[in-house]
C-alpha cells in the first residue's frame, strides 16, 4: 500500500499529458490500457487520458446543445417549462435493459445471479438519488445473464474484450451490456462512451471487475459503486476533475471544479478557486465507495440530453 501511496503521490506532482500514448509511463498497467475511462484503485491512478480530441469533444457538445436548443422550443418533452433543461428529467424516465455477462474461471468470479440483483438494485439506487443527491430518472433491469466459463478472458478482459463482447453482445444502442471478469491490477472497470457507438456498436459497454460487486472482496471498493461509476461513462458523464479548475470542467455546472481525483475520503477537500468544495462525494470522482453517495441535478439532465442524441 505504501507503494502505491507513493505513486500516487508522484502522480499528483507530476503534470499529466494531455492525451497520449505516454500517459502510462509510469504505471506500466495505463501503458496496456486502452480504456480513457478505466476507474482505478485509489493510490494506483495518474490521470486518465480522454481520447477524444478537443475538436471531437467539442463536437459532442455543439450536438448535445443542439438537442436542448430544440428542447426549449417546447415542442416536446417540456414538462414543466423550465428553461435550464432540468425538466427534461421530471418528464421522462429512462429504463435500461441490462444483459449482465458473467465471465469466470471455473468456481473463479462465477458470481451468483443474486449477486447480479444485487449490482442492479446498486445502480438502481444510486440512479434513484437513494443514497443522496439527486434522482436522475434512470433506472434499470436485468433481462437475462449469460455465463463463460473461459480462463483467458477472464484474467484478461482487457486483452480478450475484442473476441468475448462481439460474441455476448445483446441489443441496440440502448441496451447496457454488462460484463464482469477479473480485471486486476489497479483497475476496477471501463467503459465505452456513447459517441462511440456508432462506429463500433459491438464493443460498445462496461466491464467491472467481478470483486467490485456489492459484498466482493476489494477493500474500500466492494459497494458496487465501480459500476455506478462506469455506467455514468456509459450515459455520458464525465470525471468531475475533467479538465481541472478550467471553466468547462466536467460540462455540468451544478459540480463544483477539482483540479485532482480524489484518493480515500477527505473532508474539506477544495483545489479550485471557482466556488465550491470538491465533490468528493460524487460517483463520478475516485474516492472510496464508502465516501460515494451522490448525483447532481445537471448530472441528471446531461445524462438525459445525452440519451436522446445518442442512446434514444
Ligand atoms: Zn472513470
């Protein structure tokens, strides 16, 4: 542990790239990673690369403005009348399918299928606003499990994920295609963003590593939270330290700016001028399960907007 402190530390003295493949060069598993939005262990991350140029990213916002432009015509969905797009929230539910694909090596990971209900209702109660913050609207439900008793993609997902997801992968852009495996390593899951689906549909999904489900066994990391977190990758969301102190941030205006992930659970943790301490409690950050409790308002609506240019 107190290796992994120390590389943290390094990492948190030492700017990160701002995209790259030399990211990684100091932590030899990010040099392997082909996931930007890997969640990663606490005192195991450096920054997380975003592969989208700043043109692309900027793309997918001029699409998601353009979305809620034509939503406050009020043609539809306004429910409430509101101008910020909040009301997109109040007015519609999301529901999710999940194919939940349990990847595991004989008696190894073969997680029971209460253990899947027990990540569904995880992800339907931090979606909820059950454990704090805010309701997103979006809630989810398992459709059917699938098993793969298959040793190399399951201490490999990373390696094996361009062989196993075109084979397990079930539905449309809609759907969420869960897979869990031993990941390893200092990772805890990845996922695909929506924007990428269109050019590589059957990859597109979140993997998370089996011991990270409600009840598993990794320390500080085992309420099923990887999963919360990944998924909110999945709908569109990103790190709440995107970007640091820099105006745009995270692209939601209700979590205040943070220039670092966050390790453990500190309270009073507060590294922008903008207003606002950190979000430490946020899913989108890398505290601690324990320390996760919550979505925000915007996150809510951002993962909405999102749905409907990308996922509806
Ligand atoms: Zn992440």
């Amino acid at each position: 542990m107190k290796l992994l402190a120390a590389a943290a530390l390094l990492a948190a003295l030492v700017p990160a790239a701002p995209s790259g493949p030399s990211l990684g060069a100091r932590n030899g598993r990010l040099d392997d990673c082909a996931h930007p939005e890997a969640r990663l262990r606490t005192g195991a991350h450096g920054r997380e690369r975003n592969d989208l140029t700043p043109a692309q990213a900027a793309s997918v916002e001029q699409r998601l403005n353009r979305i809620l432009a034509g939503l406050d015509l009020g043609t539809t969905y306004r429910a409430d009348g509101s101008k910020n797009g909040a009301g997109l929230r109040r007015a519609t539910q999301i529901s999710i399918p999940v194919y939940f694909h349990v990847i595991h090596d004989g008696a190894r990971g073969n997680v029971s299928t209460g253990e899947v209900l027990r990540q569904i209702s995880t992800l339907n109660a931090s979606y909820g606003g059950r454990n704090g913050g805010a309701n997103t609207g979006v809630s989810f439900r398992l459709k059917a499990v699938s098993r793969s008793n298959n040793a190399a993609w399951f201490s490999d997902p990373e390696r094996y994920e361009g062989t196993f997801k075109p084979r397990l992968h079930v539905g449309g852009k809609g759907t969420l295609n869960l897979y869990s495996a031993y990941i390893g390593g200092d990772l805890l899951g990845w996922s695909t963003f929506p924007w990428k689906y269109r050019s590589d549909p059957k990859m597109d999904g979140v993997t998370i590593h089996y011991a990270s489900m409600p009840g598993g066994s990794i320390d500080h990391f085992n309420k099923g939270f990887s999963a919360t977190h990944e998924v909110g990758h999945w709908l569109g969301l990103y790190h709440t330290f995107q970007d640091g102190c820099s105006a745009q941030g995270d692209r939601v205006s209700d979590t205040p700016a943070e220039r670092d992930p966050t390790n453990g659970c500190p309270s009073g943790k507060d590294t922008c001028t903008s207003p606002g301490y950190d979000p430490v409690h946020n899913y989108m950050d890398y505290s601690y399960d324990t320390c996760m409790t919550s979505f925000t308002a915007g996150q809510g609506a951002r993962i909405h907007t999102v749905w409907r240019a990308y996922r509806a």
